[in-house]
C-alpha cells in the first residue's frame, strides 16, 4: 500500500497534527507545537483558518489504513525528572541530550526572541504525561527489595528517654 496522508484516526483537534506527523513518522506534538509556534507568530487567527482548510483537504482515514494505524514512533513526553513542568527534561530524553542544554535554549529562547515563555507553556499543555511505568526491573534489579524479617527486631520497643523530673505544684486548696 502506497503512503498516504490522512488525518490521524487518534484526533486531538480533526486529527490533522497527527496525521501528518504519522506521514512523516514524527511525534505528533512536535507538528502540534510547530502549529501553535506559527500560530503565534501570524496573530492566530490566519494560522487557525489554514488549519481548518487544510483539514477540509486532507481525507479522513479509509477502515484499511485505521486496522494498520499504529503509531510505534518515539514519543516525546512531558518528564517525570522536572524542575517546572517537565518539558526540557522530555525534550531532551526524546532527543537524548542532556537537559540542562534544553534547560539554556528555552532561557535563551525567553531573552533573545522574547517567546521562549509561550512555547513552554504550549509545550507544558501539548506534550502528554509520560507513563508511569517504571517497576524495579527498569533499574537492573532481578526482584524487588524486601527487608529482612528478623522476629527479635520486629517486637523490640524504642528505648524510653527518661523525662526529667519537674517540680510539683502545691496542691489546689479549696476554701
């Protein structure tokens, strides 16, 4: 079957992001914040009326091409390993850079171009939580961890510090 573009049978919008991130084999939100990064620099609204016609053009996805859609790319998430919302930490696991690079782009991106703010908050609403699947064997052990079971450890009580003796009032007399 020859490639074709159609829009993405997994839609966020009308599936156009993603169906042309699966033509090229990229993770759909690198074309999402491609889309919103010339939607802020063209005042929005000419960006979202070429989106719109552009989904009016691409076809929707035939019932061969959606049995077959698989989306088995690298996906890029927002990291668990955050200093604000993960993004240059996701970024650069995708990329496999150290983060701290991305960490000085999007600070020079902030000072330099002056949008370095707008794409990280796009970006902290586009890119996807990574899962949460790391277990024990994501770290090289064999079994997970189980302490020791000692009987004499698990019934022996903390040592009491002695209080230090206080005086006493004299008692309350009645009258």
């Amino acid at each position: 079957m020859e490639k074709r573009l159609y829009c993405s049978p997994e839609k966020k919008l009308c599936g156009v992001c993603g169906g042309i991130a699966d033509y090229f084999g990229i993770d759909p939100s690198i074309v999402r914040l491609i889309v919103v990064e010339i939607a802020l620099l063209t005042a929005i609204v000419p960006a979202l009326i070429a989106y719109f016609i552009v989904a009016l053009i691409i076809p929707q996805p035939t019932p061969e091409y959606e049995q077959m859609f698989q989306n088995n790319s690298k996906r890029i998430y927002k990291s668990n390993d955050k200093k604000i919302a993960g993004v240059c930490a996701g970024i650069a696991e995708y990329f496999d850079i150290d983060p701290t690079l991305v960490r000085l782009l999007f600070f020079l991106l902030v000072f330099l171009v002056g949008n370095g703010i707008l794409t990280y908050i796009a970006c902290a609403v586009i890119f996807p939580r990574a899962p949460q699947t790391a277990n024990y064997q994501d770290y090289g052990y064999a079994e997970p961890y189980t302490p020791p079971q000692d009987a004499a450890y698990e019934h022996q009580e903390a040592p009491q510090q002695e209080q230090p003796e206080q005086p006493q009032d004299a008692p309350f007399e009645q009258q």
